[in-house]
C-alpha cells in the first residue's frame, strides 16, 4: 500500500489550513493597527488652521495693547490652545476646550514667584468687575506638591472671584515654554472664544486698570 498517496490529501489540507491561519492573523492585525477615527486629529488640525487665519484679529489686540499692558504682544501667528490641560476648581483634569464660548485670560503662577503674588488681588478685581458668561480670568496654579500652600496664599489675601485652576506636574508650563510662550512666571495669555491665542506676555502687569479693560472689550469686538 502506497502510504504516501494515502496522506497526500490530509498534507494538502494541513497546509491549506496553515495559509488561511496566516491571512486571518494578517487581517486581523490589520484591523487591529488600524486608526479608529477617533483620535481628534483632524479637529485639531481645522482648528489650527481657523486660528491661524486670526493674524488680523491678533494684530488688532496687540495694538489695543497700552499702558499698563504695553508688554502684551500679538500672537504671530495665533494658535489653537485649545488642547492645553489642567484641573478646574474642583480638581477634575480639563482643557482649554471646556472654557469654550467665553475670551480667557489665562494666567499661570506660583505662590515662590513674587512678581506673581504682586499681581494676584488685581487679577481678582478683574474677575469679580467684568467676569462672566462671555470672560473668565483663569489663574492656574503652578506649586509643586500638594493645593495646601496656595490655597492658604489665596486665602490670606483675600481673593475671592478667581476660581483655583492647578497644574502640579508643570506639564503646562513646559508645554508653553516648547511652543515658546513661556519664558518664566508669570505668563499670560490672551485667548478668545474658540480656543486661539491672540496675544501674551511675560511678567506681571495691572490686570485691573482701564488699559486691561479695554485690551478684552477689543478682542471680544472682535470675535
């Protein structure tokens, strides 16, 4: 008897069973690999180019920029923001994207920086006068360590309307200081309703004064 011939059909079936294992495998590393669509790339990438088409409404705020907020300079170009992360005041993580619909100013500080605390109870004068649905002044907060240090700071000066925006990690300084934003403490940004920066500054200024006031009524008039 011919045992070769006999095991031929099942040698043919072995191997034909190994080539589909194979291609099933390739497919389905293939779906697996694939992107899900879900990533957020392309919205970041219409944003980015929808802020970048803001040069006139930055060059409008840098110009609208005097006095006491000379130092602000035009965002050239704007930017999107809109991914930067913190906590909100009840220490959940968000972004910028959730302050969406209202201009911010963004302000990041730390309780060792003295320029920063000089300009705190202005920054609070500011919130509680002109605060809103349409403008928020965000402080973030950025110690290392625990909330107890500038919590007890905010709380001996007496400041009332700011909400406690707190960054620990210095994730979103660095991240400023990659995009070249940040060159110490304080910074602030000047960002309008969806996310785009139009104009920013180092070092501290007099939040509270007319030429601040009128700096945010420009780019809101712009909007």
């Amino acid at each position: 008897m011919d045992w070769k011939k006999l095991n031929m059909p099942a040698t043919r079936l072995i191997l034909a069973a190994a080539v589909a294992g194979i291609l099933a495998g390739a497919i389905a590393v293939y779906v697996r690999s694939a992107p899900d669509g879900n990533n957020g790339t392309p919205g970041a990438e219409v944003a980015a180019a929808s802020c970048e088409a803001k040069t006139a409404n930055a060059a409008a705020a840098g110009a609208a920029a005097k006095g006491a907020v000379a130092a602000m300079l035009a965002a050239d170009p704007p930017q999107s923001l809109a991914d930067l992360a913190f906590n909100d005041p009840d220490g959940k993580p968000i972004t910028l994207a959730a302050l969406s619909g209202k201009t911010v100013l963004m302000n990041l500080w730390a309780t060792w920086c003295a320029p920063c605390r000089a300009e705190m109870p202005a920054l609070d004068a500011l919130q509680q006068e002109i605060g809103g649905p349409d403008f928020e002044v965000v402080a973030v907060n950025v110690d290392t360590g625990s909330d107890e240090k500038p919590l007890k700071f905010l709380d001996e000066i007496g400041v009332e309307a700011l909400g406690f925006y707190r960054d620990n990690t210095l994730g979103l300084f660095n991240e400023l200081k990659k995009r070249s934003l940040a060159l110490g403490l304080p910074v602030t940004l000047l960002i309008d309703e969806e996310g785009c920066l139009l104009a920013h500054m180092n070092g501290p200024a007099e939040w509270h004064a007319e030429e601040a006031k009128a700096l945010i009524r420009a780019v809101q008039d712009n909007d």
